[in-house]
C-alpha cells in the first residue's frame, strides 16, 4: 500500500514536470508559444465579451490586452562573435529582465529564436507602450559578462492593443508590423501598431 502511494506521487510529479515543459520555454524558463496562446486565449475572451457587449460593460473585470513583441537586435551577428552559449546567457537575462518589470497577472513567453512575446493584461497601447520602452532602457544598460568580456546588447520591439473584438492572430499580426518598423527604421526602438 505504501509502495503504491510511492508510486503515484512519483507518477503525479512526473505529469507535473511534462506539463511544465508542454508550456515552458526549458532555456529561459518562460512560456512557449502554446503555453503563451493558452494563457492569453482567456484574457482575450474575456476583453472580446467586454467590447462586444456594451450594455454589460461593468460585468467584465479584464476591458484591454496589449502585446509586446521584442527582438534581439543582430542576435545572429552575437551568436556568430561569442558562439550560442553566449547568445542562450543573454536570452536569459533579456527574459529575466522583461519578467522583473511585468505583473503577476501578465503573461511573458519565448516566442520562437530570439523573439519574447508579452501580454498585458488590462493595458491599453499607451501604458504597453510606456512598458515596452521601459523594458527596452533597462535591457540597453544590461551586459552579459562573457569569459571577461561584456557583452551589450539591444531589443526592438512592437506594440499593439485588442481594442476591437478580433483574435489572437490578427492582434500578434499587428504588433509584429509595428516591430517590423522598428527594425526597419533604426533598431532599438519600441514601435506603437497605431503609429504605422
């Protein structure tokens, strides 16, 4: 009876760690892509029920979501000078750094490569945007010490805000214009979707 008790917390920890990597980035110990649209598939249902509905307004606890969607600048130039491992160090700090400055509630993932997605949860553009650039100061006063060597580093990024009853897809797409104009037009930079 014992041993079999044993046997199912072993197994109740086992599933516990395989979620966790289903939704976990395993190098900067964020949410994935899926873990990330999970998350914010809620957020979004609840902000779509609160702009498609008007005369319920005061009924909906969550009335905005932005996004953020930051790069690395010339991750690959980094990677090809110091080697990936250094390139996996500066992922970290760049997602450590972007998780000290957001909420409990608001939800932060490694899209792909060297992309981090971020969901604000109750933002509208302007305070995504006032984050965003936060984010992207701290980040340019941040170095990676590499073998003595410090390594400077900066993001661009894009914002956007679900302010019509859309979806998750056509919110990412504007926010990945936006951080499109602003790789385009100089890097380290953040770029309101609203501005294009």
């Amino acid at each position: 009876m014992v041993g079999e008790q044993k046997k199912i917390k072993e197994l109740e920890k086992e599933v516990a760690r395989l979620k966790e990597l289903t939704y976990k980035d395993e190098l900067t110990a964020l949410y994935n892509r899926h873990g990330f649209k999970k998350e914010s598939t809620k957020f979004i249902d609840e902000v779509k029920g609160y702009l498609e509905n008007p005369s319920r307004r005061e009924n909906f606890l969550i009335k905005s979501l932005s996004l953020a969607i930051f790069d690395i600048d010339n991750f690959k130039k980094i990677n090809d000078t110091y080697g990936h491992q250094a390139g996996d160090a500066i992922l970290k700090l760049v997602g450590k750094i972007i998780k000290e400055r957001l909420r409990g509630i608001d939800i932060v993932a490694r899209w792909g490569g060297e992309e981090i997605i971020v969901g604000l949860v109750g933002s509208d553009e302007e305070h995504a945007y006032e984050v965003a650039e936060d984010i992207r100061k701290k980040i340019e006063e941040a170095a990676v010490d590499w073998k003595g060597e410090l390594i400077k580093f900066t993001v661009s990024g894009g914002v956007a805000s679900f302010t019509e009853a859309k979806d998750f897809d056509s919110l990412f797409k504007k926010s990945d214009e936006a951080l499109y104009r602003a790789k385009q037009t100089g890097k380290n930079k953040i770029v309101k979707a609203s501005d294009l």
